[in-house]
C-alpha cells in the first residue's frame, strides 16, 4: 500500500492528511522563492569555548526561513557524515555542524551556488 497515492477518500482523516501534503508543497514553493529573492551572505565560523573542547563549525547569517534551514541542515548532516541542529532565534537563521567540515559545506554552498564568507 505504501507505493499507492490517495487520490479520493470520503474519510476525514483522509482528507486531513491530502491537505497537510497539498500544504506543504506550497510552503516548500515559496520558501525556495523567498530564499532565493533575499540577498543574504553565510558567515562561516568554528566554535570550541563552552562545548568541552569539541569543535562545531557554525553557519550564520542564514534566512530566517524555517523550512529551508531544515532542509539545509538536514542535508548538510547528511553529505558531511555528522550531527547537528539550525535555530531560528534572533534576528537570522544558524545552522550548528558538529566537527571541522568547513571544506564540505564550502563545496556544497558552492554547488547551489550560495554565497558565503569567513573561510
């Protein structure tokens, strides 16, 4: 059943959940468009103080766009191999990589042609 796609159901939990899905691909729409029509420049930065000597590579200055720090977090975790978080408190966005992976995230931020500073 999992390679099936509803397509008409009668059932309000059915039709709840046709919604949430229509829903969030507008919101993924217009979280890439908001993204790529503000003029933003990550700054790069490794932190070691009050983390018991474990070094974190830090992205800041990012949109404050929930959904695409999500997804880049999620995909920055992935393709480096390591944990980390985003937070949207303050005035913009932060991504937190766990290790040194400065060189990886410089190459995917190349990639999607993202602009960046502090390497």
């Amino acid at each position: 059943m999992s390679n099936s796609k509803l397509v008409w159901s009668d059932d309000p939990k059915d039709r709840a959940k046709l919604d949430a899905e229509a829903g969030k691909a507008k919101t993924k729409e217009a979280s890439d468009e908001f993204v790529k029509s503000t003029n933003w420049v990550a700054v790069f930065r490794l932190e070691k103080s009050g983390r018991g000597g474990k070094t974190v590579t830090v992205i800041d200055q990012l949109p404050k766009q929930e959904i695409f720090l999500r997804d880049l977090c999620k995909e920055l975790k992935n393709k480096c191999g390591t944990g980390g978080t985003y937070s949207i408190e303050g005035k913009e966005g932060l991504i937190e990589i766990q290790g040194d992976k400065r060189d990886a995230i410089k190459a995917i931020f190349t990639k999607k042609g993202y602009r960046f500073k502090g390497m």
